[in-house]
C-alpha cells in the first residue's frame, strides 16, 4: 500500500489526547476517545494490506501474523521487562500480585479480559494498574484473529458480499454496544463485541477505497477539503467536550471514529487536514506513537503508585516528555530492527520462535508472581500492606463445596459477600473454631442475588454467582443450624441495593437462619499515601490518624445500625475497632489494621478476632481473656 503521511498524523492526534487525558489535564476531558481513533486507523491499515496481498495472491495466514508479531510484540515485550524491576522495588505484595496477573493475561491476549473482570476503566484504581492499557492490544488481536478467516472465503466466493457482510456486522456490533454500555457498561468497554465496529469502520473504509473505481479518489476537491474539515473538527470536539460521563463504545463515539474515517476518505493531498496532519512534528509523534501509548500508562501508574497522588501539570508534562523520549528509542532500537527488512534480517521461523519465547516468559512470569503472592519476602515493611485474610486465595469465586474454602468439614458459619468480606475470613475461624467457618466470598460483588445497578466490573459473574449462593442456602438442611455473616464495602443508600438486602434478610430469616451484617471498614482518603509512606521509612503507622467525620463513608454506619434493627439482624460496626467515636487510626497496639484504604491487613486477624469475639460471642471473649490472663 502507498504510504500516506497523514495517516501517521492522524495517529498522533491519536495518542496525544489519550496520555494527556491519563496525566490529568482536565482539559483534556475526552482524551480517552484517542483509542478509539486507533481503532479506525489499525482496521482501516490492516484491510488495506490484506486486500491488496488478497488482490496479488500474496495472502497467508502465517505471512498475517508474522507482520502482526513483528509489529506488536519486540516494544511490549521490551516495556514489560523494563517494568519488572520498577514493580519489584515498588509494588507492594499485593500490587505486584496484581501486575503479575495482568502480565499473565497479556501474555495469553486477554488481558482486556482480564481487567473486565477486575475493573472499571474510569475507576480510581485503574489509574494505579500499569498494563492496563494492554486491554485494548488484545481487543485488536480478538478482531485479527476473526477477520481474515471471514474476509478470505468472501474473496474466493462472493467479493460482491464483502462489503455488505462487513457494513451488516458493522450495525449488529454498534447495536449491541448501544445495548450493553447500558446494561452492562464495563463489558461494552472491554470486549470485542460492543468494539468491533470501531475497528469495522477502518475496515469499511479500506474497502471502499480498494474499489476498482476509487469513488472516493475522484471526489472534487472542495469535498475533499470538506470532509476532512468536518472529520478534524469532529475528532477535536469530542476530545474536549466529552468526559468520564459519556458512555463509551456507545453511539456517542460515532463522533470521533466518523472523524477519524473521514480524514481516511477525504483527507487528500492539497486539503487543510492533510497539511496540518502531514507536518513533519506530528507525523514524527504519530511513528512512535505505538511505543509513546505502550510506555505511558506505566510511567503515569507507577508514579502515582510510588508517591500516591496525581502528578502536578509540570510533572505530568516531564514524565510525558520521558514518555516520548522512551518511545523514539524503543521505536528506534526495538520496533526497528525486528521489521520485516530490518536490520535483524530473521526469518518467518525465527519470528515465531522469538514471539512464542517471549509470551511463554511473560506467562511464567506473571504466574509465578499470582502464585507465590506478590513475593512478599522482598521487603518486610510492604509485606504488611500485602494481602487480605481470606482461608484461602482459591476461595475468591470458587466452586461453592471447595473443601479449601472451609475451615473445618461441616462448618456452620458462613460468610457471604465482596472483599470486605473476604478480609473477615481467617479472624471469624478463630472466633468460632468448634462450628467452622463456610466463606462464600467474590471480590466487588455484595451479597445481593440480581443486583446488577452499582458499578460492578462483571455484574454477570456476581448475579450468576450469587445466585449460586441463594440457591445453596436455601437447599441446606437444618438452616437453623447457621449463622449467616455478610459484608461488603457497598451502602443501604441505593433504592435497588436496600431492597435486594431487605428481600435477601426476610427469605433467610424465614427459612431459619441466623443473620450477621458487618459493617465496612471507616474508609478515609488519605489513609493509602499515610501507608506507603511509613512503609518506606519507620514502619510506625501510629500517626496515621483522622477525624471519623471525616471518613468518606461516615453516614453508612448508622444507617446499617438502623436498617438492621428494623430486620431484626445482629449488625456488627468495625468503626468501633478503629474509632474512639472522634477520632479514628490505622495501628492499635503497634498492629497494623489495613493494608490498604479500607481493606484489613492479615497482621490485624488476632486484633480482629479479639473484636469480633466480643461482639458475636461475649461469653466466650471473657473465658478467652481470663485463660490468657492466667497464661500470664
């Protein structure tokens, strides 16, 4: 294909807003839709090559994915190797647990997957994740891995079709993502389905300008002017008036992506858009902007993991010139020579070879960091912001008789809800180690069967696993043998969230059980910077302290009080461990109580035991103190 300048232009007006939008600048607010300008961009390159090899006869699948290795995977696999020692050093257990998982997930190309299940795009935490942006890589490679086994037979059989297959796959996708950004909004944003029209829209683009009769090339020259104006202009306005508000890969990103495929159409030699485009600058940034995308998001994260804020806009604008600074030699020293004539010169053979050694490290990599839990033994004060005290790290969303899950066979207390749950586990089996602990625990989803209203990265996983739950319970015999302990982080002030719970007490209580709401932890803002700071010096967390007014959820607690008296429910209120009822802190008795900004740490189960022994089991709190008072 002929190389058009504007397109790398076009590339540039791409990236540009997405990592000035990921810095911070709020001016910025719709820099997001750059991804979806790449989208248009890569459907419409790929196309052109494949029909035009289609066209000579020069088309294999082997030759498509040789050109796909050798273009994507030598700048991520060097970034992902750049990174390892920055997590190393900064990450604490839990974190590099994380960034293992996401390396494992890239290294399989699900890793837009992956985050589904984990998070939401415009969530607070997905600021901290440093692939995340790796979501979108595998979104293209779904789409690359579909696209030429459909496109091939329709060259062989029915070239007349391809256009309108294509078009009708085009308005299926949109609509889907119409339904689903409503419904079910994270999935939208990651998965193919919701996004394969963005990318189908290059790919219509390709193939109306690889027609015989070029329609488009034709065109006069006003309209050519004209229509590049109009696609400019559509993609600047969304780039500054769109925000974290506009439902994304909904009908509202016809705006940038129309844009991004008129400047493909009509953006001709001669036109406005293709000067301002073509300017030496911005095609330099649009070459490298595969390499500025890849390095940017872990710059950003790993800055705002380590000092545990944004950065200001003068920083934020010298960790960007970083950002490209990096890209030029990553572009030039990395993505260069592993080009189909570059300067390594390999064969098909030794590109496979590199690219399946390569993903096969990743994959180890990133297992070995989820199994042995973020190696915690690398530095002792971060091992105690590390992990969360469930039975079992098998336990979140396993099978419900998982015998890993249960503190000892036939338990009769069962623990039911998100991560705030998950964190009672280990200190409820010491309170009750003669009737045994059942956890029934899945991270971000509360205990409420079919609600899907709050921001639940995989609403669809926690309303089927739920309904596993509610099922189990209500075929258990003897339910009045039971104790039923639930939590999680969500509050009683949603309309739907307070109705689900309300239903889910009166069903259980009618069947027998013996009900249990434990509170949330006090939840403040700066407890995480408090945290990372003391960690990294004296490991004293005692001036971590803050006005219980002050908590992000301070009105939840007697509203749950309330709401649990009115369903005759035992409500159990962490605030108390924490809080003197004016101010709260994060270590009592030099232990630490989280690990995070709400979640308790594994050192606190002995103190939260002690708690929750009082509140559930007074009796046997006095005996356990007086056997220790004796010991000593």
């Amino acid at each position: 294909m002929d190389y058009r300048r504007e397109i790398d232009g076009l590339r540039a007006l791409a990236v540009l807003p997405v990592i000035l939008f990921h810095a911070g600048f709020e001016a910025f607010s719709g820099g997001f839709v750059g991804v979806d300008v790449f989208f248009v961009i890569s459907g419409y390159l790929i196309t052109t090559i494949i029909l035009g090899e289609l066209a000579q006869g020069e088309f294999s699948i082997a030759k498509f994915y040789e050109r796909r290795a050798r273009r994507i995977l030598p700048a991520l696999f060097f970034v992902i190797l750049a990174c390892l020692p920055v997590a190393w050093v900064m990450l604490d257990p839990f974190e590099m647990k994380e960034f293992s998982q996401s390396i494992f997930a890239t290294s399989l190309f699900s890793s837009n997957v992956y985050f589904f299940l984990k998070t939401g795009y415009f969530d607070i935490s997905a600021e901290l994740k440093p692939l995340l942006h790796t979501w979108s890589l595998a979104v293209e490679e779904h789409y690359y891995i579909l696209f030429p086994l459909a496109l091939m037979p329709l060259w062989r059989h029915g070239r007349k079709l391809i256009l309108p297959v294509f078009a009708a796959i085009f308005v299926a996708s949109l609509l889907f993502a119409q339904w689903s950004v409503h419904r079910h909004p994270s999935m939208a944003f990651y998965l193919l389905p919701a996004r394969a029209w963005e990318i189908l829209l290059g790919t219509l683009c390709a193939i109306l300008l690889s027609r015989k009769e070029q329609p488009m090339l034709m065109a006069p020259q006003w309209l050519n002017q004209l229509g590049s104006l109009i696609g400019l202009a559509l993609i600047v306005v969304a780039i500054f008036a769109f925000d974290g508000k506009t439902l994304s890969p909904g009908p509202a990103m016809l705006v940038p992506t129309v844009g991004a495929a008129l400047i493909i159409l009509f953006a001709r030699p001669g036109t406005i858009a293709n000067s301002v485009l073509g300017l030496p600058g911005v095609v330099l940034i649009g070459i490298v902007s595969y390499s500025a995308y890849l390095w940017h998001q872990p710059a950003l994260a790993f800055f705002r993991l380590y000092f545990v804020e944004d950065p200001s806009h003068g920083v934020a604008l010298a960790l960007i010139a970083l950002v490209f600074a990096l890209a030029w030699l990553t572009y030039r020293y990395v993505e260069t020579p592993f080009r189909a004539r570059g300067a390594l010169n390999l064969t098909r053979r030794q590109v496979f070879a590199f690219a399946l050694l390569g993903l096969l490290a990743m994959g180890v990599i990133g297992f070995a960091g989820h199994h042995w839990r973020g190696f915690p033994s690398r530095n002792e004060q971060t091992l105690r912001l590390g992990q969360n005290g469930g039975l079992s790290f098998a336990c979140s969303g396993a099978e419900l008789d998982d015998k890993r899950c249960q503190s000892k066979p036939d338990p009769k207390i069962i623990l039911w809800g998100d991560s705030y749950a998950m964190h009672l586990a280990q200190a409820l089996a010491d309170v009750y180690p003669d009737q045994g602990l059942w956890q029934m625990t899945l991270s971000s989803c509360p205990p409420v069967p079919g609600y899907m209203d709050a921001p639940i990265k995989a609403a669809i996983t926690c309303d089927a696993y739920n309904g596993r739950v509610i099922q189990r319970l209500r075929t258990l015999p003897h339910p009045e043998q039971y104790t039923v302990v639930m939590s999680s982080t969500s509050n009683l002030s949603g309309k739907v969230f307070r109705e689900g719970t309300s239903r889910t007490f009166k069903e259980l209580g009618a069947l027998g059980y013996k009900l249990v709401l434990v509170s949330a932890t006090p939840r403040y803002g700066g407890t995480l910077k408090c945290l990372k700071m003391h960690a990294r010096q004296d490991g004293d967390f005692s001036s971590c302290t803050f006005d219980f007014k002050d908590t992000m959820n301070y009105t939840f607690f007697p509203a749950q009080r309330k709401f649990s008296e009115e369903h005759n429910v035992r409500f159990v209120d962490l605030s108390k461990l924490f809080c003197d009822g004016q101010s709260c802190g994060i270590q009592k008795d030099g232990v630490l109580l989280l690990r995070d900004e709400g979640h308790m740490s594994t050192e606190s189960t002995g103190k939260l035991a002690a708690f929750l022994r009082g509140e559930l089991r007074p009796g046997a709190a006095q005996v356990a103190g007086t056997a220790a008072g004796q010991a000593r």
